[in-house]
C-alpha cells in the first residue's frame, strides 16, 4: 500500500487513542516502579524509513517485543503487508487496547482494502518478551529505549535463537554478543524525541554457535 494511504489508515485507526496515559493507569494498578515499563510509541514517518533500511521481504515475520498499543506493528502490516506482523506486551491494559485496534482494522477497514490485496496476519500475544517464544522472527523490533542492562543481557539470550539472516532493531542500547553484527546506528525521530536506532543481523546458526 503506498504510504499515504498507510499512513491515513494508521491516523484513524490510533486517533483519541492515547498510549501513555493507558500505560500510566497500567503502572499506577502494578503499585512499583519499573524502569522498563517506560511508555513511549514509534513515529509513523521514521518507523517506516527504519524498515526500509533492512533488506525485507514480504515473507518475512515481524515482532515487535513489548507492542503497547500495537503501532509498530500495524505500521509494519500496512506500509509492507509481511507475512505476519505480532506484537508481545506485558501490560494487559496496552495488549486490550491493541487486540481491539486489530479489530477494528478487520472489521471495517481491511474488507475495503480490495485493490491492496492485503495478505499478513496480525497478531497480538499477552506476555513477557523474556518467556514468549519468537524464534521464528525474521524482524525484531525492539523500542528498548528503558529496557535495563539485566533485561538486555536475558533479551539477547533469547535473539540468540532467531535463524541466521534474522535482523534486529533496538533503540537506544545495543546487544553485545559477536553472534550480532551491527550494520548501522543512527539517529530517527520518535513520538518522545530522538533516539538512536541500531540496526543489527544475526550471522550465527540457532544458538548463536
Ligand atoms: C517504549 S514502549 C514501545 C511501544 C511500541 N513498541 C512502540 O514502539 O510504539 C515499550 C513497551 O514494552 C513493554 N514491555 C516492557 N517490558 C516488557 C516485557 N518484559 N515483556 C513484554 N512487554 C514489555 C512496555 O509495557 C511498553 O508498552
């Protein structure tokens, strides 16, 4: 779908809804605070130059590792229509709200896509991105902008079971393993300012041997 349309699409579907202030309500109910719960959302605009810049296919399986309202991944099905584009988040406030962003786009947008021919599945998982299977990802997007170095050392434990060829994205802080080889870092406007965006592949076989 060109990008207009996508992004026309994607205004409707998040308008009045506001991620941050779900995520507060969502943090106040746990009563602690976890730095890695931080809320914060990609820019459309930015999202789709990041995607562009990884050699992706239309094959390919997108994840976006803690999803909130599910922009990243509805951006990625309607600006590349990949295979399948799933998003994992903790928070059971933001995942109601994604689940029913999905619904809304099957119910009264996808049926009037018919010249688009719209093939990729979303999907939308309640859990932790540290215990959640994703090993069939050819893309991983993390916003990992407040993930702290204890979730990034468990996280990249579990990138080490992508297939070789996998890309992975990270915002901010950088996975360390050599089985990752950076390609680029640089820096895109987000929804909360700028941050930078490392842009990694993954050259090891599963397990990162
Ligand atoms: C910075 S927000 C990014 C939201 C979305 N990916 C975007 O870019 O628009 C990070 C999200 O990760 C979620 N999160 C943090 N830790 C998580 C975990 N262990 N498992 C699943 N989701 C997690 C948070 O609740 C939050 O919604």
């Amino acid at each position: 779908m060109d990008f207009k349309k996508a992004k026309e699409i994607f205004n409707s579907l998040f308008q009045g809804v506001d991620g941050y202030q779900i995520s507060f309500q969502a943090r106040k109910k746990l009563g602690f605070y976890d730095r890695s719960l931080t809320y914060g959302e990609i820019n459309f605009d930015s999202f789709y130059e990041i995607i562009k810049m990884i050699n992706s296919k239309k094959e390919d399986v997108f994840y976006d590792l803690g999803s909130g309202t599910g922009k990243a991944v509805l951006a990625s099905h309607l600006l590349f229509d990949f295979k399948k584009s799933i998003g994992i988040e903790i928070l059971d406030n933001l995942y109601e709200i994604s689940l029913s962003i999905k619904e809304k786009y099957e119910r009264e947008i996808k049926p009037g896509l018919v010249n688009e021919k719209i093939m990729g599945e979303i999907d939308f998982v309640l859990g932790d991105i540290l215990e959640t299977d994703f090993s069939e990802a050819d893309i991983v997007f993390a916003n990992s902008t407040c993930f702290p170095d204890e979730i990034m050392n468990n996280l990249e434990q579990k990138l080490l079971t992508l297939k070789k060829g996998a890309r992975i994205i990270t915002l901010t802080n950088r996975l360390k393993n050599e089985a990752f080889l950076l390609l680029m870092s640089k820096l895109y406007q987000q929804n909360w300012g700028q941050a930078t965006v490392n842009f990694y592949v993954k050259e090891s076989a599963a397990g990162g041997s």
